[in-house]
C-alpha cells in the first residue's frame, strides 16, 4: 500500500445525502468538472476525488453537493494562491 503524500488532501465524503440532493451521472460529472473519465477515476484511487454511490448492478452516480464541495475547494485553493 502506498502512502498518501502530503500535499495531496484526502477528499472527504458525506455520510448522508442531503433531502433533494441530485445524483450525477459520469457523464454530467465530466461537463462538471471538465475531467477526463480516467482523470476521474485516478482521483478516486488516490481519495482526491469523491468516491460514486453504487446504484443498480455496474451503475454508478455521483452526489451533487460533494462533486459542488469538490469544485469549491480547488476554486478555494486557486485563490489563496493569488492572494
């Protein structure tokens, strides 16, 4: 098992989904975020990226508000650097 570095932050999943919170496909999740789908992946095996919620058989999805918390913390970082 290999050791998280550092500077990489461990993303941290909700443990209950918000009353009306959506669920993302892939597909939405990379209009999202603009990632690629092994860019996505990758960042779940290094736990920088949230993890999907199982839905029915091989299907997956994505909660919303932690893909939005995903974004608002590499917009966050982007500006403590500039400031």
């Amino acid at each position: 098992m290999q050791a998280q570095p550092q500077n990489v932050p461990i993303f941290k999943a909700v443990h209950s989904a918000n009353l009306g919170d959506r669920l993302l496909r892939r597909v939405e999740v990379e209009h999202k975020t603009g990632l690629s789908r092994s860019t996505i992946y990758d960042g779940i095996r290094k736990g920088t990226f949230p993890e999907p919620v199982p839905l029915v058989g091989k299907s997956v999805a994505w909660l919303c508000s932690e893909i939005d918390a995903w974004i608002a913390d590499k917009v966050a970082k982007r500006n403590q650097k500039s400031a």
